[in-house]
C-alpha cells in the first residue's frame, strides 16, 4: 500500500495477550489512551469463532473455556515464523487450537467456523485484532481511521515486521511507520519527564510483557532519542509464566489425584485462566488459591501457592531477564553507573521478584513506574503517529534513532560471513560494500543473505537468496557492488550491480524468505559468545583455505608464462605441479578440513613457491621496465628532445638501438630466451655479421656500464664530501675520472679507448637502482649536459639534450 500521511493517524500497541491504541488530541495537546467498550484500556489479542459469528476481544477470551479448539490467541508468536520451527513445534503442544503446515512450510491456523474448516495464517489473526483496534478508535474519534503507526518488538527480525505491516494491508489499514516498543514506551516517558531532563540521561526501558521480552537503551538529549543497543527474546514473557504454573499444577493433580489432565484442551484453557488471575493476585498478595470446580472427570481442583513457590518455578525465568541486561549493557559499552533511569514496561514487569533482581543488580536504584506499564507503548506510537501525519499541529519535537538488532551480511567464500551492516547500526541506513567473483569467467554469481553473530555464514539465518548474471568474461577478482538498505520500518532490501554491463538485481526480504526456523535472536547472540573459541578456530581454518586457493590460482597463472616457466627448472616445475595437485585435491574433498596442520603445511610449501616465482618475476620485470625507459629515450629523440650522433656518420636511430641493446644484455642473462631473441632482432640489421663483432660487442658495452657505475659511484662521493663539510672531491683529478665518459661537454677526442677501466677510489655501485634507469634519470634531471661513449662500431655516440 502507497504511504499516505494525510488524515488521522493512531498509535496501535500489537501485543501478544492484551493490545492496546491511542492518539493524540491536538486540541489539548496530549495523548489520549482510549478505552474499550468494556471501559477497559486494554483488549485482548484474542480471535474466536463460533458456528454463527466471529468474536474479537474480550468477547472471544470470554467464551474460550467452552470453545478452545476455536479461540485464537497467541498469534503474535506465529507471525513471520515456519511452521517447522523448534518453537512452533514447542508452542503448538500447549496451544488447544490445530496447527499445520500450509504452503512453503507457513504454518496455518485451522478452525471451524459456521460449520465449515477454515484455515488462516497469523496475519489475519492479527489483521482481525487490529481491525478491533481501528474500531475502538472510531467509536471514540467518531470519525474513520486510515494510518496508523504499528509497533513491535525490538528483535522482531524483517519477516516479522512484513508480516506486521501485512496485516494492516488486510483490512486497509495503512500502517505508515513500525516502530520498537521500548522505543516507544522511552518516548512516553521521556515526554512524562521533559521539564527533569537536563542534559543528556541514559535510560534503560525494561519491556517484559505477555509474550515478548524487549530490552533497549537510550539516550536522550535535546529531545533527540538515540538506541544505543537493544536485547530481548520474542519468545519469552507472561505466558510462559503462566506455562510453568499450568505445569505445576497438571503435576500436582497426577501426583495427589491421579488423573492427568494434560490431553484435555478444555481443562488446559480453564486451569491456564486460574493461574493468570492467581499471578496476579501474587502480585500484592503473599499467598492466594486456585479453585476450579469439575476441572477434569468430575474432579476439581482446590489447591494453593504462595508467592515463593511462584518465584521458585519462574526463577529460570527471572535469571534469563537478568542475563540479558548485562548483556545489553555490554553491547552498549555502558556500565550499570552510566544508567540514570529504569524504566518498566508491560504486564509481567509487576512482578515482585522481577522487580527486586531488576533492582539489587542497578545497586539499589529506583524504578520508573510513573508511566503506565500496560498504556506507555501506545502512547509513545501515538505520539510518532502525530509527527508523521501532515497538519498536525503542536506536537511535541523530538527527533527518534533506532537500530537494527542483528548483523546483515551475505555468504562469501568459506562459508564465511562477511558483515554489511554491523549490529545496533542506526536505521535508516544504505551501505555499499564491493565483492569479487571467485572463480575465472563467474556466471552467474549466487548472493546469499544471512543475519546473526556467527562467523560461519550457515549457523546464522538465511534471509534469502538471488542472482546477478551478465558477467563480461573475466579472471577471478571481478568486483560487482552489493547495497543493503534498512528503511525506517527496520525492513530490509539487498541489491547487487555488475557496473560495467549494467545488469542489476534485488531482493527485498519478506515473509516467505524463511527467517528464524532455528531459534530466537537472544538465543542466536548467545550462542555466538559460548561458540567463540569454535567461531575463531573456523576462522582460522577458512581463512587458511582461502589463502591455499588463493597461491593455487596465483601460480598456476604464474606458470603458464613462457618468460617465467623458461627460468625454472624441469625438476622445479615438476615439484610444483605435484603440490600444486595435492593442495588441489584437498580443497577439493575438504578432507582435511578438520586438521588446521594439514592445511598450514600445504600453506608454507606454497607460499615458498610463490617466493620462489616472485623472485623470477622481478627479473622479468626488471628487464621490461629498464627496456621500456630507453624506449621512453628513443621516443624522445624522435621527438626531438634528446639528440644523438656519432662522428662515423651512423643514425640517431641506430645509435639508441645499440644504446637499448647494451642495457638488455646487463639486465638479463644472455641465455635468457627472451634477450636472446631481442639481440638476435638488433644484429639482423646491422653490418657486423660475423661472431667476433658480436663478442666483441658484448664485452665493450659490459665494459662501459662498468665505467657508468664508477662514474655514479664517483659522484655520489663528492656530493658525500660536500655535505658532510670535508673538502670537495676536484672534478679535474684524473685519478677519480672514470675511463671512457667525457661529462659536461668534454671532447669526445680527449677519451680514453683503453678498455680497462682505471682502478680508483671509489668502487663500483652497489646499490639499486639498475644502469639503465640511472642513465634516464641523468638526462630529465639535466645532471649531465650529455654523454658520450665510445666504441670501435659507432665511433663516439653522444646523447644530449636539445
């Protein structure tokens, strides 16, 4: 349904066992919370069906002791769930209506209504409390109800919160923002407390209601509400209080009255009742009594508990409530000092004992409980339903940051997890993240979405899963973008974009995408801290086979170059083969995935080979880059800004050829293929054909990079001697003149062409760089005005610039 923020907009507080709505009156500027026709300011979330009607609220929990099988409640636990789930199996045994598996495992509500079986999934059932909802309002407001703002629990993942927005799609409904309910039970009472706040103040919102458990912490300053980090269960609150008492008492009968009442849905429903009014009762009372007349077969059932027996068979309960607010403080890197208020919300929070943990472990501190714990959720929604909606005037201004609860990733090579979008980020949010393909010529690539703490992408929940195809053919490395974007309902959309084609492809995660169907998210989070040691081993392990394959490709590519396999040796390149196969099988069957030794053994035998192949690959770079600097002078020449001649008339052209020729034979082996087949294509031309010329070349171009080398070396030492304050090597001194250069403009006639250079003091250059890039670093500097060699073939070749 398109968003539409004009008209009147209410908050609607969803609740497992009781809901409840409000809005905000601008005439008084204030939120009303409105009372059902019973008076009450609650409902129940409770939907029955009969042979002639459809009853919603407290009509139907009314009728439930004589209807079971066709009385609804709960839904709320059902909503965005697979009907395989462990806590759908688990819930479905205490339920007295029929649970079963529909399509794509969506689990179904079967009831019989007006004489015929009927089957509804969860978001209908909640679709017909918010309807009942709706209708509260108008019959206060006297007029329809279009918008609303819906909230729900903190860790409600994406599937649950579609599903909530669902079942306001249903029945018209348009439910323009979800929103947390701590965060909306922290806005009622941070607008209880406006005038009090100073600064900024962190508070703690304790939600534990009938079926969720919902912690967040916030800061509040300048009327901007902050989540610093949220915790809870879904799964957890009054009814599982109510659960264990209705266990307790089924025991008790088997155990003095011998009968067992436990397949009964009748007597379930009617002893499950008594031990609701008997909790609350326990409430201000230290002892209270259950009596329930003809319970089972006849018998009733006259019993009592007292207020420690009840703290006795919930405690189980309590310690877990407690467990999860050291944990959220821990998320929210706060200590317990750092909180200023605590704030409680929801039926179940009104337990004494809750209450009396909550506060020994806050060190004495008070509790909030000026705001209503059963009203202050729908307050806080009212109020985000006023700063939504156009033409509402005089609303308080207040800016709200949520977060998300779970990481958000995608499944990358491994099985690793690799995380978008980190925990308790605040939302909205869109982040982009770059991704490369994993194998040469991918097609298509498969993103899988995941959420959860785990470093093992599979242990946490598959969100979903598409494709992006179009791939131009590439080597392995290709990058393709993947964005997440959560919007301000916490719903999340993933897309992946290959740039250079332009193909394109989303998913945005909804019901049927299978989320949570193996435990809750504080169970998930849990999990994650006792399973560290297994995560970080795993780790170690996947990011080991990552770096094996990764040496694999890089030297099976390495080897299938002619100028790096021709300087290894047969017997080299046939012990690389082999560890190359052996590794390669071993990534293959993940056999010895188990044995990290294993895998690092096969890691140090590759990881000298690519050192070995590194080393072989310089040299082979060394010779193309000292090339391509004289070429770079050959072009220049031709461009006219450097200049050669010889005084035997020879080309400018053939004297920078010898000029790259004598480099490529002091920067590669003679041997080496590659310089064998450049010299053989310099000499083709030339007028010394016979092998006496060629050697005789050799050596005289070697003998002259030995006089460049003296020469470097030489003026290195007279600039060492400057700078340190001795005295200055004379530039005339013959003895420290290198043979065979005449520098700055000498003649070339007053050269020497004695072949052996003359001994000095200064040896030869021992230092990178090579030759070659000395000599082109010589002429941009303009160090060397020219120079000039000699050779019995060219005569005097100088080079200089024009």
């Amino acid at each position: 349904m398109a968003e539409d923020k004009k008209g009147l907009a209410i908050g609607i507080d969803l609740g497992t066992t009781y809901s409840c709505v409000a809005v905000w009156q601008q005439q008084h500027n204030r939120v009303q919370i409105i009372h059902n026709d019973q008076g009450n300011s609650t409902t129940p979330s409770c939907v029955a069906f009969t042979d002639h009607e459809r009853l919603t609220g407290d009509a139907a929990k009314n009728q439930a002791a004589s209807n079971p099988e066709n009385t609804i409640f709960d839904a709320k636990r059902l909503i965005g769930r697979k009907y395989s789930d462990p806590l759908v199996q688990k819930d479905k045994m205490l339920w007295p209506f029929k649970v079963v598996a529909g399509v794509n495992d969506k689990p179904m509500i079967s009831v019989k209504y007006k004489g015929q079986e009927k089957s509804l999934c969860a978001e209908e059932i909640s679709s017909m409390v918010l309807s009942k909802m709706r209708d509260i309002a108008e019959a206060y407001l006297e007029k329809p109800v279009k918008n609303a703002v819906v909230t729900v629990p903190a860790y409600f993942n994406d599937s649950q919160r579609k599903a909530t927005m669902d079942a306001g799609a249903i029945i018209g409904l348009n439910v323009i923002r979800i929103i947390n309910e701590p965060t909306a039970a922290a806005i009622a009472y941070g607008l209880d407390k406006r005038n009090d706040c100073v600064g900024e103040r962190n508070i703690l919102v304790f939600d534990f209601g009938g079926g969720t458990f919902d912690l967040s912490i916030l800061t509040i300053e300048n009327k901007v509400f902050q989540v610093k980090a949220t915790a809870g269960n879904t799964h957890l609150g009054g009814e599982d209080i109510d659960n264990r008492m209705m266990n307790y008492f089924v025991e008790e009968m088997k155990r003095k009255r011998k009968v067992d009442i436990s397949g009964n849905p009748r007597a379930l429903r009617r002893l499950k009742s008594a031990c609701e009014r008997a909790k609350r009762a326990l409430s201000s009372a230290v002892t209270t009594s259950i009596e329930i007349d003809g319970l089972f077969e006849g018998i009733d059932l006259l019993s009592s508990i007292t207020r420690a027996k009840f703290e006795e068979i919930n405690m189980e309960v309590f310690e877990e409530c407690m467990e999860t607010v050291d944990r959220c403080l821990r998320v929210a890197k706060m200590e317990k000092s750092s909180v200023h208020d605590v704030v409680l919300v929801g039926g179940s929070s009104r337990i004494p004992k809750m209450q009396q943990l909550l506060q020994d472990f806050f060190n004495g501190k008070d509790l909030r409980k000026s705001v209503n714990p059963d009203e202050a959720v729908a307050y806080g929604a009212a109020v985000q339903a006023a700063l939504l909606t156009e033409g509402i005037k005089n609303v308080p201004d207040l800016v709200l940051k949520d977060v998300t609860p779970l990481s958000l990733g995608v499944s990358v090579q491994g099985d690793l997890m690799s995380v978008v979008i980190p925990r308790n980020t605040t939302i909205p949010i869109k982040k982009k993240q770059v991704f490369r393909t994993t194998i040469d010529d991918q097609f298509p690539v498969m993103i899988e979405v995941y959420e959860g703490e785990r470093v093992k992408a599979s242990n946490n929940n598959l969100l979903g899963s598409f494709s992006i195809s179009g791939f131009p053919p590439a080597p392995r490395g290709y990058p393709f973008d993947v964005t997440f974007t959560i919007n301000e309902n916490g719903i999340l959309s993933v897309s992946a974009e290959e740039k250079v084609t332009g193909n394109r492809n989303e998913i945005i995660i909804s019901n049927d995408k299978g989320r949570l169907s193996n435990a809750e998210i504080s169970i998930m989070i849990k999990e994650a801290e006792n399973y560290k040691s297994e995560d970080d081993k795993f780790l170690k392990k996947a990011n080991a086979m990552n770096d094996l394959d990764d040496h694999i490709y890089k030297i099976g590519k390495a080897l299938k170059r002619e100028d790096i396999s021709s300087k290894l040796s047969s017997k080299e390149k046939e012990d690389i083969m082999s560890k190359i196969s052996r590794a390669t099988d071993m990534l293959d069957s993940r056999k010895q995935m188990e044995d990290i030794v294993v895998i690092e053994d096969f890691l140090k035998d590759l990881k000298a080979i690519s050192e070995r192949i590194m080393v072989v690959e310089k040299s082979c770079l060394r010779f193309a880059s000292s090339l391509g600097s004289w070429r770079s002078c050959v072009h220049l020449a031709m461009d006219g800004a450097m200049d050669a001649s010889t005084d035997k008339g020879g080309s400018t052209r053939k004297g920078f050829e010898l000029c790259v020729l004598w480099f490529v034979i002091v920067v590669v082996d003679g041997s080496a293929p590659s310089a064998k087949k450049i010299l053989k294509q310099k000499l083709k031309d030339s007028v010394m054909r016979s092998m006496e010329h060629k050697q005789n070349l050799v050596a005289e171009l070697k003998r002259e990079v030995l006089h460049l080398e003296q020469e470097v070396a030489y003026e290195k030492a007279r600039r060492r001697g400057t700078k340190e304050g001795g005295q200055s090597v004379p530039r005339e001194d013959p003895s420290l003149s290198p043979r065979g250069f005449s520098p700055g403009g000498m003649s070339p006639g007053e050269m020497s062409t004695d072949p052996t250079p003359m001994k000095t003091d200064v040896g030869p250059m021992k230092t990178d760089p090579s030759p070659m890039k000395i000599i082109a670093r010589m002429g941009s500097r303009r160090r060397f005005k020219s120079i000039a060699l000699r050779t019995p073939f060219t005569g005097t070749l100088r080079i200089k610039h024009v």
